[in-house]
C-alpha cells in the first residue's frame, strides 16, 4: 500500500522534471538546463514581484505606489518591468516569437536590477529550441499547482535546487563541475553546524554550500541574518547558475565573485577571514598554476606540488579561517597518504600543528564527475583554545562511512537522513567535552597524533578504526553446517549440467 502511494503522489518536482525533460528533444542537458533554470528563476522573481505589487495596490489610498522601483527594494524584492512580467509572456506562450520576447525580459530584469547584472541566460531564441515546446514550458513552470501554493516562492527553490540536481545527473561528468551532491552537502553543514558567522566556499559552483547553511540555520531556529557569504568561481555560467541559486533563496549574493583566474592566482576575498569554510574543491588539480605561486604567504605548513592542488586548497582554506574558525571540505582520498611533491611532509605538519580535526572515508558513487575515492576533512583553529574541546587537542576522529549509503540508480550513491545523523552525531559526541562518545570497532576511532606519527602521518580511516565485531549470537556449528549443505548442493547441480553437456555434444551429427 505504501509503495502505490509512493507512486501515485510522486512530489511537484519530480512531475515537472519528467514533463520537462519530454521537452528537451534534440537539446543537450548542458544546454538545456539554462533554458529551464531560466524560466523556473523568471517565475520565482515574479511571484514575489506579484505578491508585493499586490499589496501595494491595497495601500495606494496610503500612498502606495505599485510601480515604484524603490518600494522593492526596500522589501529586497527583485522589480519586473511590465514586459517581463510572468502575466505578459504567458499571453504571448503560443506567439513563434516567443524566445525573443523572453530574451528581452531577461534584459530589462537585468536593466532595472543591477544586482542581477550579467547573471540571467539569454539563451531562448536560440534555432534548436522550439518555439512551441517553450511555450509548452512556460505554461508548465506556471500552472495551477505552483499559483495554488501558499509558500509558492519557496517551492520554486525547491524545484531549482531539485533540477540542479536532475541536469547534474543528466550531464554526467560535467555536471559534478557546477553540483556538490545533496547528501554531501548536507553532512558536511551538520557538521559543522555554522548558525551564525562568515561563510566561504572559494570554488563555490552553483552555490549548493550556502543554501544548505541558510537552511540549517532555518531549520534550528537561527537568525538567517546571522550569516555572512562570502564565495568565488571561476566559471562564468556556473557563478550565473550560483547567483540565480541564491537569490532565489533570498540570500544575499553580493559577495559571491567571479573571475577567469580563479582563487589561487586572483583571490577575491584576499583579506577575509571566516568563522566557517565549507568546500568541495577539484580532485587532483594539475593545472591550477603552481609554478607561478611558488613563493605564495599561504604556504605556511609547505610548498604544494605544481602538479596536484590538493594541499595548495588545504592551505588557502587555512589562510582565510579566523582564530577559531573551522573547515569542511571534500577532497580526494589519495590526499590521505600521498607522499609524491612534499605531500607527505604538509600532512605531517598539519598533523603536528594541531588543525587536523576528523576525517571521514567517504563511499564510491557519491560524486557524478568522477569515480576517484573521496574523504571528508575536518579542519579546527579552535582545538587548544576552546575549553570544551581542550581534553580532545591531542587526538583526531577517524570515520570510516565507505560501507553507508544507499544507491539510488546502477551509478549513483547519496546519504540517507539517518546516516547524516548517525555520522555527524558522532563527530559532535566527540568534540564535546562530558559527550557520550565510544569508538566503535569498524566505524570509528579516536587516535592520539602520537599514534598517527607511528604510521607516518597516513590519515586513512580504515587503518584506525579496526574491523567490525561479529554478532555476539554468531554460531559457528550452524554456518559450517550450512555453508557445507550449499556446498554439496552446488556439486550435485554441478555434475547434472556437465551430464547434460555431454548428451546434447553427442546429439550433434557431422
């Protein structure tokens, strides 16, 4: 009975993902994706737009004026110029001119609200996008389900963030450029639960990491207010898709930075320094200009090599946290042994330096662009100076997760909600001082440095943790036995095929 209703109340987003993706045609996902994403951010801002304008229009008595760019603003609500509006193209859905017109939208949104300079796609007069399936499109985006929608604003985000996800998927290797993993996303925020302070993901793709913090902050009854974001990419349509992705979540996007040189050689964000930094930077970098930065400030614990970013990312992490701040960041589980370039070294002096908090060993399939093994690592300037945390400054936690999750598709892994939480309780029992926390043989570990410096600073969480036990109830007797009945029963069907082989070769004539 649970399964059929699984099936007959499929939720809003997946509807509209099927009925858009039966739009596409002959439009590659990596196209496409800023066709729809650009419809579903036009129909957000037209909403609150509406809602406002609305409102207003009850207050003209009061002075109100509707059409008073300076009214949104002061609600921080994005002005729609009458071509734009969600009204106006819905009219003109079945005209063949329908891609111009949006286009035209896109501008003048853009011309009466500066933030959004240079952010919205102008893409739907392109020849291959059929004018009658976007007109289809937008009567879909707009139909009666999302109008009906008490909190219709915060569904489209929603939908946006959920289609993100779905184009990630469809594009493949791509796609992991611009998407961090949902379930990713959401273990690393629990746990480093940042409810208030500065904010940053200097590789920041579509900005997944900030929705996530402003949702937990939402969700544990913090101040959204409280949080700063700070961001950077070097991507031009991934910053586009990030700004469209907060601002559709209201949140302030105004230091989220783009530039072709990226973090390493044009650092936006030079002099900030961050209560939080949250990040899922490229695998393995070779080309992140190394040879140029050899003598660069940030390389305080030692000089990465030219030929993989890994630790040149650890470190420029470590160079924008505050005096007690703490980073999360994804990275390639080579990092944890490599000794190739002074790698090894790094570790070691990150190890001996007191920042090196927990890791976790991550399982295969969670990242759409690549099947390199990943692991979580958890950074704290805040390990001696904070009393609560003091009785742990000697020891880091190894997490092995490989064997968690569950698959959703043949190619694709995610965390359930109780593996989040089974994980980042564990982190939070012991980081706090008087916690409950007890390692767990097969799972996880608290290990002094000392004993991490006998194993020359390898950092791999199946070497700390140990092996799980066997159930307490586990019969030895009673497996041999059954483990020797299959045994024979494979014998017997063995010698039934190979009679059988040999009849049907002597049938054969010549």
């Amino acid at each position: 009975m649970a399964k059929k209703k699984e099936i007959t109340d499929e939720p809003l987003e997946k509807q509209l993902w099927k009925a858009a993706d039966k739009l596409r045609k002959n439009i590659d996902a990596a196209e496409y994706k800023h066709v729809v994403l650009g419809l579903i951010f036009l129909r957000y801002i037209s909403v609150s737009f509406e809602d406002l304008y609305n409102k207003l229009k009850q207050e003209i008595d009061l002075g109100a004026d509707p059409e008073d760019r300076e009214e949104y603003k002061a609600e921080n609500v994005f002005y729609v110029p009458v071509e734009a509006r969600w009204s106006t193209l819905v009219a003109s859905a079945k005209d063949p001119k329908i891609g111009k017109l949006i286009d035209g939208a896109m501008d003048a949104i853009e011309k009466d609200n500066p933030s959004l300079k240079g952010v919205l796609p102008k893409v739907f007069a392109r020849p291959n996008l059929d004018p009658t399936s976007l007109g289809e499109l937008i009567d879909l985006i707009g139909n009666s389900t999302l109008n009906a929608s008490t909190n219709s604003a915060d569904l489209l985000g929603h939908v946006f963030e959920y289609f993100l996800g779905e184009f990630a998927l469809a594009e493949g290797k791509k796609g992991g450029q611009f998407y961090t993993p949902r379930s990713v996303v959401e273990l690393l925020v629990n746990m480093l639960e940042p409810y208030k302070g500065r904010v940053l993901d200097p590789c920041c793709g579509s900005g997944g990491m900030f929705v996530q913090s402003e949702k937990f902050v939402e969700q544990h009854q913090g101040r959204v207010n409280d949080i700063s974001i700070f961001g950077q990419e070097s991507n031009q349509t991934t910053w586009r898709l990030c700004k469209m992705n907060l601002a559709i979540r209201g949140i302030d996007a105004s230091q989220v930075k783009w530039n072709t040189e990226g973090s390493f050689l044009n650092d936006a964000h030079r002099d900030v320094k961050v209560d939080y930094v949250i990040a899922n930077p490229p695998f393995n970098d070779s080309d992140w200009s190394g040879d140029l930065l050899r003598n660069d400030g940030r390389w305080k614990y030692g000089v990465p090599p030219a030929g993989n970013a890994n630790f040149a990312w650890i470190q420029h992490f470590i160079y924008h946290l505050a005096p007690a701040g703490q980073a999360g960041f994804v990275l390639a589980k080579g990092a944890l042994t490599s000794k190739s370039g002074g790698e090894g070294e790094i570790r070691k002096s990150l190890v001996e330096a007191g920042l090196v908090d927990c890791i976790v060993n991550l399982p295969a399939k969670l990242f759409l662009n690549t099947q390199i093994p990943a692991s979580l690592w958890f950074l704290s300037r805040n390990r001696h100076a904070d009393g609560s945390f003091r009785e742990r400054s000697q020891e880091i936690l190894f997490i092995d997760a490989r064997n968690m999750g569950h698959l959703i598709n043949r190619r694709t892994r995610e965390f359930s909600s109780e593996d989040i939480t089974l994980i980042s309780d564990t982190y939070h029992q012991w980081r706090n001082a008087g916690g409950t926390y007890q390692d767990v043989p097969g799972f996880c570990a608290s290990v002094l440095q000392s004993r991490v410096a006998e194993l020359d600073y390898v950092l791999t969480p199946g070497r700390y943790v140990g092996l799980p036990e066997e159930e307490d109830d586990f019969n030895f007797e009673e497996r041999f036995t059954a483990l020797k009945a299959e045994f024979e029963a494979q014998l017997k069907e063995e010698e039934r095929l190979n009679k059988l082989i040999m009849e049907n070769l002597a049938s054969i004539k010549f």
